[in-house]
C-alpha cells in the first residue's frame, strides 16, 4: 500500500506540476528506516521463531541475498518442468487443479526452491522474478515476459495520467487495476508475484470487489455516469 501510496502522490505532483517536498521526502526516508530497522520484530509478532540473527542481516538476507541465489540457481542444474510456465503461471495452473482438476501440479512446490548458503550463511531460498521466468523460459523467453510486463505497465500508466482519477478522485478501473498491480513490480526483486496478482485480476473476484468498493466509496455503480 505504500508502495502505491507513494507513486499515485508522485504522479499527483506530476500532473499538477508540483515540486517535491524534500521534508516530506526525508520524513520517508526516516520511516523506511525505522520499519527496516523494526522488520524482523515484525516477524516475531506475526508468529516467526526467535533466532540470533541480527535485524542488519535479515535485512540483507531479504534485501540484499536474490541477486546471489539467481546467479547460484543458473549455475546449478535447472529441473524441467511439467507445463509450459508452471512457475510463472502457477496461480493460474493452481486454480485450474483445484476448480476443474484439468493439471495436476508437483505436491510439493518448495523443493523446488531450495534453500541456498553461502559462506556458512543462509540466503534464503528466493532469486527474484527472474528465477520463474527463466525456470520456465530461459534467457530469450525472460526478455519476452519482461517486454510483456513494460508494454502492460505502461499502458496502465498512461491511461492513469491521461485520465480523471488523480483530478476529481473518483477511482476508475483503470486506477483500480494498477495500484494492485503496483506492489507486485516494486516485489520483483524478491520473487514474482506480478502474473499471480494479474491471474487474479482475470478472476470474477477481482470486478466484484471493484464494484463493492465503489458502491461503498461513492454510493453507486461504476457504469454509472452522474
């Protein structure tokens, strides 16, 4: 929500040829850093087990450690998969096993992410969004995935700017859409997640919450024009 929050204020400012607020900027700054800081606490309170670990390391392990496990990942043997873009597509292979039992995918999907250690430290068991697409469609393939992702991003983007949303804050689908697209670009880096919020969107479920959210907004139906 954050990661919304931040790039609709930035387009606001944008649209309305407005400077930054460099106090505000820096009073970010100091927030992103406290929850850094605090993330591993986080993580105890929501049930994870108490280790010795440090907040600096669990913070480059979760921040700073996909970069080596993709490259580790490449290098090492890479399993075939049963479906075409099983990884990449597993939210929508998923739904299909459950639903309709036309696939039937792998019980036990973490084996293959397996944990990786360097240096007598473990880095977690994540390597980006790359890992799915490469996994699934190696070098060439991932450049695709990659130029469908820009090419849908940024239509998504201009049609943001170049609508009414920003300016009479009332929130079309095309809003709509892409802020719940939004945090699944900025978790890229960690693994991927944008083919599973865009499978979800294709769902019956994601325009009936739009049109509940809207009624409770602003007391009527999208397709409602006054």
């Amino acid at each position: 929500m954050l990661i919304t929050f931040g790039t609709f204020y930035f387009i606001h400012l944008n649209l309305n040829k407005m400077r930054l607020n460099l106090k505000r900027l820096l009073l970010w700054g100091i927030c992103g850093y406290i929850f850094l800081m605090s993330f591993q606490q986080l993580g105890f309170l929501i049930g994870r087990e108490k280790t010795a670990e440090t907040a600096t390391y669990v913070i480059g392990v979760y921040c700073g450690a996909e970069i080596q496990n993709l490259d580790d990942y490449i290098r090492g043997p890479i399993e075939k998969m049963d479906y075409w873009g099983e990884m990449t597509f597993y939210q929508f292979l998923s739904t299909l096993e459950k639903d309709w039992g036309v696939v039937h995918l792998r019980t036990d999907r973490e084996k293959l992410l397996p944990f990786n250690y360097r240096g007598g430290y473990g880095l977690g068991n994540v390597a980006t969004a790359f890992q799915a697409y490469y996994v699934d469609f190696r070098f060439k393939g991932t450049m695709i995935v990659c130029f469908v992702i820009g090419l849908i991003m940024q239509l998504l983007y201009k049609r943001v700017k170049m609508g009414n949303s920003i300016k009479n804050g009332v929130m079309n689908w095309t809003s709509y859409l892409y802020s719940l697209i939004l945090p699944s670009m900025f978790m890229s880096f960690f693994a991927e997640s944008f083919y599973i919020v865009l499978m979800n969107i294709l769902g019956f479920r994601f325009w009936i919450g739009y049109i509940l959210l809207f009624l409770l907004f602003y007391g009527k139906f999208p397709w409602k024009k006054n």
